[in-house]
C-alpha cells in the first residue's frame, strides 16, 4: 500500500524536493526554511519527516496538492500560522493569488517521522 504516496511519486518520475526552498538556520532541534512563492508559482513535492509550524509573513492564497490529485485550498492571511503533527501523503503548495506568499517553516526534528 501506497499511503503517503512515495510509489505514486516514482512511478511519474517526480524526485521529491525539500520542505522548503532556502535553509535559513538549523540546530539539533530546529530546522527553519523560507518559502516564497510569486503567483502561480509551486514549491516541489516534497514530505515531511517532522511536525511542523508554517508562520505567513505574506499572505495569500494556496492550494495543497497531493500526489493523489487531491487539492485542498488554503487561505494563509499575513500573521497566520498553522501546526501540522500528522503525516500527510506527498504533496507540493501552489500560490493561487495575485500577490507573492512568504512564509517560515520550522521543523521540529525531535520527532522524526518514518515510512
């Protein structure tokens, strides 16, 4: 079984990409990314081994894509900021709005996920 997608990934050829696009600090507890996506613009697929929190420094309109084809549409106003502590299939965020969306990630590495 093929639940968080990595076979599905392989199959079409998609090397998945980091959590983020620039690494900003990291320590034996965190690690921080920047994510900056100008309109229409998708970070790669990527997973996550870690929980999570995503701080919007720039807000917009996002939309989540997992590898299944599924979408979820997100709204992250500047100032937001979300807690992910569940594995979640493999996935890639796309910027739906017409202004560029800023954020920080910050991944917990006392907790490492596996598959």
């Amino acid at each position: 079984m093929d639940q968080y997608g990595f076979q599905a990934a392989a199959n079409r050829g998609i090397a998945l990409g980091a959590v983020g696009q620039k690494l900003l600090f990291e320590n034996q507890h965190v690690r921080v990314w920047e994510v900056r996506l100008e309109p229409g613009e998708s970070i790669h697929f990527h997973f996550h081994y870690h929980p999570y929190l995503v701080v919007s420094l720039g807000g917009a309109e996002n939309e989540i894509e997992t590898i299944f084809g599924k979408t979820i549409a997100t709204d992250e106003p500047a100032g937001s900021f979300v807690f992910i502590d569940e594995m979640r299939p493999v996935h890639r965020l796309t910027n739906k709005s017409a202004v560029t969306y800023w954020s920080r990630l910050v991944e917990l590495k006392s907790i490492t996920w596996t598959v």
